[in-house]
C-alpha cells in the first residue's frame, strides 16, 4: 500500500470521539485519505426518530462530496468500531460506496484491537444494483 494504515486507522479513530451515539452506544468512525493527503472525517450520528440516523461513513464521504471532491480524489478509507471483528460496512453504506469510490479502492475495516481487514467494494458488494449498468 502506498499509504500508512495505522495513520488512517488512528484518523478513524479520531473521528470516533465526536460520535453522536446517544441511543445505540454504538460508535462508529470513518476517515478517508484523499490523493493530496488530507483527511475527511466522519462519524455516526442518530436520532430519536431513529431511521434519521446516519452512518460514519456515509457522513465522511457526503462531507467529501459536499467539498467539491469526486472519486478521482479518494486515496482509500478507514473505518473503525468497538467490535469482536474489524467492523462491517452496513447494506446502506456499500451502495452508497458504490456511487463514489473506485470498485478497488481499498477499504481498511478495523476494530478497537487494532485489527484490520483490508478490502474493497468489489469484494464487499458483488453483484451490486447500478442504473448505470441496467440496460
Ligand atoms: N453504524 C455506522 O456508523 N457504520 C457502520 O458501518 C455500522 C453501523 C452506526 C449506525 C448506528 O448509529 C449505530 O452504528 C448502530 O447501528
């Protein structure tokens, strides 16, 4: 990888503290590495209307987007939660990755351990649903 890992495993990290998880005391950071080597972060904040709730990663990549990034700029992605097994990206978030990142971008998965799994949307999301690629 031609990135540090551990770096955006901490930066993850980092995004985590600010974790707005007062119903589900599940929390939940994201951080992307973009090519010029800044850092967009994300965490997961919920509602009391609980379906309102949003993912860290989807904060961190509409945060991105909203910055007048694409695509093109995204280097990989960190996330990172209190699990037995480094986090897993929910449905909602692969589908969204799937509009704005690379199918082999890499996503590194990690846990409060330190444990990391490295993989991509096209590993995470086989078979995924793409207007772009319907007819
Ligand atoms: N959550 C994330 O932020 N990312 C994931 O990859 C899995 C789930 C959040 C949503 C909700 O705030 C809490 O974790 C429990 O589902």
């Amino acid at each position: 990888m031609d990135f540090n890992i551990d770096e955006l495993i901490e930066k993850a990290f980092a995004a985590r503290i600010n974790a707005y998880a007062f119903y589900s005391k599940f929390k939940v950071g994201c951080a992307i590495l973009l090519k010029n080597g800044k850092y967009i972060l994300g965490c997961n904040i919920e509602n009391s209307s609980y379906s309102l709730s949003m993912c860290a990663e989807r904060v961190a990549l509409f945060k991105l987007i909203s910055e007048g990034y694409t695509k093109a700029d995204i280097k990989a992605i960190g996330v990172i939660a209190d699990c037995k097994n480094p986090i897993s990206p929910c449905g909602a978030c692969r589908q969204v990755f799937l509009e704005f990142l690379d199918l082999d971008t890499p996503i590194i998965l990690s846990n409060l351990k330190r444990e990391k799994k490295v993989t991509n949307l096209s590993e995470l999301y086989p078979y995924p649903f793409d207007l772009n690629e319907v007819k």
